[in-house]
C-alpha cells in the first residue's frame, strides 16, 4: 500500500500536482481547514468513495459535529485523530491527504484486508475555528474568549476549546498532577478543566476509544518532529519497535517519556494497554506557517505509509 504515494512524494517533493477541482488527490487539501470547509471535503469524499463510513460521535461545546471515518473492513482497528488543539489546525489537513489517499487505495483494491482505518479530523472544531475566524464564531462565548485571552482577538495562540480547557490534558491519566501545576481558571492553553473529562469533546474521544478500543492510535499534534511513544511504564513492549520505525521513516525523534501527563495517548496506553503514539509534527511556533505543509507531508508520509505495514 501507498507505493504510489511513496513515488509522487520522491519525484515532486516540494511541488503541488495540478489538480481539477473534482478531484479529490494529494494536493486537494493545501489551506486552513475550518468546521465548515472540513463538512464540505467530507461530503466531496463520501460522495466519491461511497464506503467511506461517517460516524458521528460527539459534538463540541457550540454543537458542532465530531466525526469519526473509517475505511476497511478489517479486524484490525488502526486510530488517527488530528486537532485536540485549535492552534494545531494544520494536523488536519494531513490527516486529510492521507484520508484521501487510503480512499483511492481502497478503491482500487490496493489495501490490506485485515486492517480498518479510523479517523477523526478535527478534535476541536469550536478552537479550530476561534483560532481561523476569530470570536466572530465563538457565540455566547465570544466576550468569555476574548477575555480569557487577555483581551486580544488574536487567538494564534489559543490552544483550548471555546471554554478555555485543554483537551489534551482531560483524560485520567495523572491528570491531577497537571491540575496542580498548571492554570487554575480558563486560559488559552494547559487549563485541565475542573475534572477529568469535564468537556464534551473529550467525552466524545474517551467514549469512541473505549467502545472500539483501537489496536493502535496515533494522535497528530504540532511541533518538534517528535514521537512519544510511552506512558508511565505501561505501554507494551512492541511500542518501542514501532516508534523507532516510525522514527525511521519519518525523520523524526522516538521519545519514550516526557514531563506530560493527562493526554489522550497516555490514558489510551493506561487504559488498553496498548500502542499509542503522539506525533508532533513540523517545527517552529504553533500556528505551524502552510508554507511547511509541503515539507510536513512528506515527512509525515512515511509514518503514515509505516503504520498500515506494522
């Protein structure tokens, strides 16, 4: 699978293919993503590749969908999710491109049977687009968020869901040692909420986690070209095969354990007991510029292309 990913990415690495807007190919997917434009590429897709199944698994805090796609009739259940943080957004549009490209691999009977490939686009479609529009979309929050970010309506820094939580440190996975040390009240970013899973959205994750239960997940996030890969001394033995060939094929940098607690890897691996990834893609300040997606991509390709050989 992916061969003919592996040669566009090796022959055309820093250019876009000219596409036709009916297309639906790699470089379909080259500029901000909000709620509404990711509804729309949704539709185009499941248009086009019929067997594409949409669930709905949630909503977020204003009401929009949280959407989970699978492809694959196989047993073996591999997980990817992109945007637990708003200022991320640029993890969805990858996790797009490689939605796409598993869709035509799909159609044209280049996939492994025994696999079924999960994703979930946006985590945060309320922060995604707080961070893309501005307080214009935040409804009844918008004095609440403007305030909660010191008074600026530049939300590029903005990390959160539309109530100031961070729903990447809501999972029970020594979420009171972040409670502790991080912000107390709504903030931009690190806030845990009151309690674990305080917040719809990451309700929504823990609930489609624990009645699929994935064999592997993988959680795209932004930025240091790093893979952590263990939590607490309870990840399984293969993970740390699978996070040096990830490391292999990516560039990247397989990280065992980091001074981070409450994430959705590290209550995957708590709870399941089984292989969970963060990846962190790019390098810089978050939001990521789209003048690194090209270089994101082709990095990212061989991580993708790894976790549908393993």
């Amino acid at each position: 699978m992916f061969q003919k990913m592996t040669h566009i990415l090796k022959v055309f690495p820093n250019e876009r293919m000219k596409c036709l807007k009916t297309d639906i190919s790699l470089c379909s997917y080259n500029k901000p993503l909000t709620y509404k434009d990711l509804q729309v590429e949704i539709d185009l897709l499941i248009n086009k590749y019929p067997f594409i199944k949409k669930t709905i698994i949630g909503y977020s805090v204003l009401g929009k969908e949280i959407v989970e796609l699978r492809i694959g009739p196989g047993q073996k259940c591999i997980h990817y999710n992109a945007s637990f943080h708003g200022n991320e957004w640029i993890t969805t549009i990858v996790i797009m491109r490689f939605l796409a490209q598993c869709a035509k691999e799909y159609d044209i009977g280049d996939f492994n049977s025994d696999l079924s490939v999960s994703i979930v686009p946006m985590v945060n479609p309320d922060g995604v687009d707080l961070v893309l529009n501005g307080p214009v979309d935040a409804g009844k929050y918008k004095e609440e968020v403007i305030k909660i970010n010191e008074g600026s309506t530049d939300f590029s820094r903005w990390k959160a869901n539309i109530k100031g939580v961070d729903l990447n440190k809501q999972f029970p996975a020594g979420w009171e040692i972040e409670a502790a040390r991080k912000p107390s009240s709504p903030h931009f970013r690190d806030y845990p909420g009151v309690r674990p899973l305080s917040e719809p959205e990451s309700i929504a994750m823990a609930t489609f986690a624990e009645n699929h239960a994935p064999e592997r997940m993988h959680a795209l996030h932004t930025q240091g070209e790093e893979i952590y890969w263990g939590f607490d001394g309870l990840e399984p033995e293969e993970s740390e095969g699978i996070a040096q060939k990830y490391a292999e094929k990516s560039g990247y940098s397989a990280v065992r354990y980091v001074d981070n607690y409450a994430g959705f890897k590290d209550w995957y691996i708590k709870q399941f007991k089984k292989p969970g990834f963060t990846l962190e893609l790019g390098r810089g300040t978050n939001p990521l510029p789209l003048v690194q997606l090209e270089e994101i991509w082709r990095k990212s390709s061989g991580f993708f292309t790894a976790s549908l050989q393993e």
